[in-house]
C-alpha cells in the first residue's frame, strides 16, 4: 500500500502483510496487535468485509494458513484527507483521508497450527 501523508509521530505503521516467521515472532500469548491504515471507503462496509480486509493487510496469505479471529479494531490516529504538499490522500470520489487502526487479534489457532 502507497502511503502519501504523513504518519504521526509515535504510531509504528505495519509496513506490509506478516509472513509466517514474523507472525510468531510478534505474537504474545497467542496475540497479535499492528497498525493498519485504512481508507475511510475500506470502513464503509459491513463487519464480514472488513475482517476479511484486515486478513489481507496483516497475514502473508502465501505463507500463512488460516484468518485473525476475536479481531478488536481501535482508532489509533489518521491521515489528512489533504497533504501539505497539496496531494490527497485515499481520494475515492467524495471519501477522502486515512485512518490508523490498531488490529488486535487471536492468532493462536494459526500459530498452533504451523508448529
């Protein structure tokens, strides 16, 4: 995913989809808890589709067998709809803007299962 804006200060962005090693390695005690940024259009869906979103953005689904469960979604921050530099972030006709979302998720189904 292309970031355009720019990130606050504090908030570590997951960069890119966890591969199976990494999945393990940032789990504690069978959980996991990661930044996302979504789109407000991603967010202007049903529950289904964005847990199926969060699966794409947070696990390597090349790697890793199995989806995030008893998912928690909690705002974290945002991205301006506008930059400074005047490009625009996430414009999807009239749905502007970015929102960091921290996933915390039970992915020991998924740990479990690869050992």
């Amino acid at each position: 995913m292309r970031i355009k804006g720019t990130i606050p200060v504090g908030i570590d962005i997951l960069k890119g989809p966890l591969s199976e090693k990494d999945l393990k390695t940032k789990a504690e005690d069978g959980r996991i808890s990661v930044n996302v940024i979504f789109s407000l259009d991603d967010l202007m869906t049903d529950i289904n589709s964005l847990n199926d979103i969060a699966d794409e953005r947070v696990l390597d689904q090349d790697s890793v067998v199995g989806s995030l469960s008893d998912i928690i979604y909690t705002v974290v921050g945002h991205l301006p709809a506008q930059n400074k530099d005047g490009s625009e972030n996430y414009n999807y006709m009239r749905v502007r803007g970015g929102v960091i979302i921290n996933i915390n998720a039970d992915v020991s189904d998924i740990i479990n299962e690869e050992e």
